[in-house]
C-alpha cells in the first residue's frame, strides 16, 4: 500500500513492486529502443526462420520430397562421362633474352627447337654474324603454329639488325636484315656531382665518352682536381645502327667549366691531322701532357726534404708519386726517342725518354715496359710506353713521374707547356666558320633522339 508517498509493507505490496517494475522497463525501452532492438533481434531469428521452414515443409507436395531423395541417392556413373575435346591452342609468339652463360644453340633448344633445327639455324645464323662476340641482351623470338611446332624464329641483334628464319618444309628461309648506320650529332650536358664518370653515365653516356673528353682538355684541365659543381658541354657524332647505339665518333665541340674558369674545344684538321683548337684558333695541344696517367690519384708531391717511407729519413723527391692498380698504362707525356729502359735497386724498372736536347722525362717502379720499348725508338705524345708497378724501393703500387731540364729536377704540376703554332689564312677562315655553327648547340640541353631513331618493329 502506498500511504504519504512510502510503500507500507502489506499483502499488495508485491503486486504493486511488479507493476512499477514493468512500467519502469517501458519507459526507459521508449528511451533507447535501440540497445533492446539489438539484443532481442538475434534471439528472436532463430525462431522467425524455423516457424518459415516448417510452414513450406507443410505445403511442399510429396513428390518433390521424394524425388529429391532420389536425386540425392542415385550413383553417378563416370564411365559414360566424356572429356570435352581439347580447343586448338591460337598461333602465338614468346620472346627469349639471351643472357648470360647462353649459347644460341641452348636458347633454340628452350625455344621449343629440336636438336636437328636448332643447330641448322646456329649454323646459318653464324654465317651472317659472329657468334663468338655475341653478348647479353640479344633477343630471339619464337612463333608457333596451332600445333605448336615453331614456324619461325626472328633474332634482334644488338647495333647490327635483325635476321629471320621462316620455316619451309624440312628447312629455314633465311633473311638478314642489317640495320640503317647513322650518325647524328648529339648534344650532351652535366654537371659533375662525384666525378666525370657518373656524370656522363647520368646522363646515359657511356665510359667511352668519358675517354674522348679527357682527351680533348687533357693539356689544360687536371682530372684529378674535379670538384663538385663543375659542368661541361659537348657535340658528339653517336652512331646508331636502327635504334641502337653502337658507339661515338669524335667530339666536335665541348666547353668545361672547372673551378670557375670556362674551357673551349672545337675539332678541326688542319695540314691533314686532326686536333682541337680554342675559339680564337691557338691550338689546345701543347708540349707535355698533364700527366702520364688517367684517372689515378696523386699521393706525393715533388719535394726537396720528404720523409721516405722506406728509407726513415729526409730526403729531395724529384717527382710526382701517382698511385694506380698495378697493370694501369702509363703514357709519354711528350713526343721525344727512348733514352734508357733499365732496372735498379731503387727506381726500379724505369724508361727515360729525351724530348729535346735540354728536356728529359722518367717514369720509374714500373712493373713492365711497353712491347717495342727500347733505346733509340721515337715515341709520340700519349703512347703507352710501360705500366705501373711497384719494382725498387715502393710501398705499394704507384708511379714515380719526374722532368729535368739540362740536369735540373723541375715540379711537374708547375711545367709550363709550350703551344704550337695557331691556325692561319684560310684555315682559321674555315674553322671560324665551324665555331659558328657548333658554339649554340653547346649552350642547348641535351637533344632527346626518339625522333631520329627508327622505330623497333613491334615483335621486339
């Protein structure tokens, strides 16, 4: 009983309880009928869906139930199963890298050739091109017939063409297909981030390139001092054979720019040999190179007191130590005529070679001489007369460069070169004219030959 607001224990006091029991879970279900939804929904389906399944039980006819059953027990009999018959494969073609440790005649045999139609083909292929000199990358492609058999064989050769077998009968026609030959002067641009050779491989040149610059400023630009920012330009006739390039011919024109001071090249022939020229027509060539080697590293100067790494004590060093693999060529700085090839304890194997009556070089510790190298034979500037080595009283591999002048032992980095004669007359008349022409190019970026390139065929 409910007396001034208080429940009084009495004998409808539990009924009453019940009631607001109930009134209380209608209210708050009103408030969140989402949270009962939820929970009563998965209890509830089970029960939805059986009263669904016993309904269609009632009025499924008897003769379904029955023959499902049927269905269900009766055995299959595979014997009077058929396979379905196999569809003809479509002609089609795959395409086969040789790589390395190939030989044509494996690559054949993989293509799906036999023993008998692969050594055909190696053979007559060979009559075309040499085999021997095959290298990585050439492509051969295979085409099958609807049986599989292979009706023809196309083989892309790198920088030479193509060559086609089309089988006939029992045998091959054979069709080689050399490639077009052509040259384009191409204009290449870099700047120099951790040396020339990355530059230029950067810029998708290879190391061949990097040899004929070198080449081209070897009298005035030292290649062992290349900083990080330095820049260069040049035109360059690549070759092509198709699409694919097969090598360069000479530079034409290049400009460098090395610690802040610009350097000028332009090709000309002038009395029938061909050299390099700054734009005012003073040839770039001078008497002595640089350095007798090519990308190596200066690990001792000329001295008059160097400590001496054997020896333990001060003493003069008449050089310039370049370090370098053993093997590496070492070049005549000058033209000039074979003085002395000998050996002693302390220079160990070294040539000597007199460019004038006054102007001596020596290059000493090296492992070999130069076949042909002996006194009396007249060498030219930039010929390999020996190679480094570490013979006499070395530490390790290097090259010991040393210049005297009438006895006395000059600085080889201080040498101060003397310049043949510029061009003249009509010459330098002709030869302006070519500056003329090739000076822009060098300030363009590097060209792009998609256009110029003839196209691959779409097999390959």
């Amino acid at each position: 009983m409910v007396r001034s607001g208080r429940f009084v224990r009495g004998n409808g006091s539990k009924l009453m309880r019940r009631q607001f029991a109930r009134e209380g879970f209608l209210r708050r279900l009103a408030r969140r009928p989402r949270l009962y939804v939820a929970v009563a929904l998965p209890l509830a389906i089970p029960f939805i869906l059986a009263s669904v399944t016993n309904n269609a039980a009632i009025s499924q006819p008897a003769s379904t139930v029955v023959s499902r059953a049927a269905m269900i027990f009766t055995p299959l009999r595979y014997a009077e199963l058929t396979a379905p018959a196999a569809a003809a494969l479509p002609e089609h073609s795959v395409v086969l890298t040789l790589e390395e440790g190939d030989t044509l005649d494996s690559v054949m045999t993989a293509g799906g050739l036999g023993r008998t139609d692969a050594a055909t083909l190696n053979n007559e292929f060979g009559k075309t091109v040499d085999l021997r000199r095959l290298r990585p990358g050439h492509l051969l492609r295979f085409h099958y017939d609807a049986f599989g058999a292979v009706d023809s064989v196309e083989m892309k050769v790198n920088g030479w063409g193509e060559i086609d077998a089309v089988r006939d009968g029992a045998a091959f026609a054979i069709t080689p297909r050399p490639a077009q030959q052509t040259e384009i002067d191409t204009t290449v641009s870099a700047e120099i981030d951790s040396s020339l050779y990355e530059a230029l491989r950067g810029a998708g040149e290879t190391p061949q390139l990097v040899q004929e610059l070198v080449d081209v400023f070897q009298w005035d630009i030292d290649f062992f001092a290349l900083q990080k920012g330095d820049s260069f330009s040049l035109v360059v006739k690549k070759k092509f054979a198709g699409p694919d390039v097969t090598g360069y011919g000479p530079i034409v024109a290049a400009r460098f720019t090395h610690n802040g001071q610009t350097f000028e090249a332009f090709r000309c022939e002038a009395d029938g040999r061909p050299g390099y020229y700054a734009r005012n027509g003073s040839p770039l060539r001078k008497q002595f190179l640089r350095a007798p080697l090519q990308f190596s590293r200066i690990t001792s100067k000329f001295s008059v007191s160097r400590f001496h790494p054997l020896l333990h004590y001060f003493r003069p060093h008449h050089g310039v130590d370049y370090g370098a693999p053993v093997g590496t060529p070492v070049m005549t700085t000058a033209d000039g005529v074979v003085a002395t090839t000998a050996y002693n304890r302390g220079e160990g194997n070294f040539v000597r070679i007199r460019h004038t009556s006054r102007i001596e070089t020596s290059y000493l510790h090296l492992s070999r001489f130069a076949k042909g190298i002996k006194p009396g034979r007249r060498v030219t500037q930039g010929e390999v007369i020996g190679y480094v080595g570490m013979t006499g009283l070395a530490t390790g591999p290097h090259l010991d460069y040393r210049v005297s002048d009438n006895g006395t032992w000059l600085d080889p980095l201080k040498l101060k070169s003397i310049t043949p004669d510029p061009l003249r007359g009509a010459a330098l008349a002709g030869f302006r004219n070519s500056v003329a022409g090739f000076g822009p190019k060098l300030a363009e970026p590097a060209q792009q030959l998609a256009a110029f390139a003839a196209k691959r065929r779409a097999l390959f």
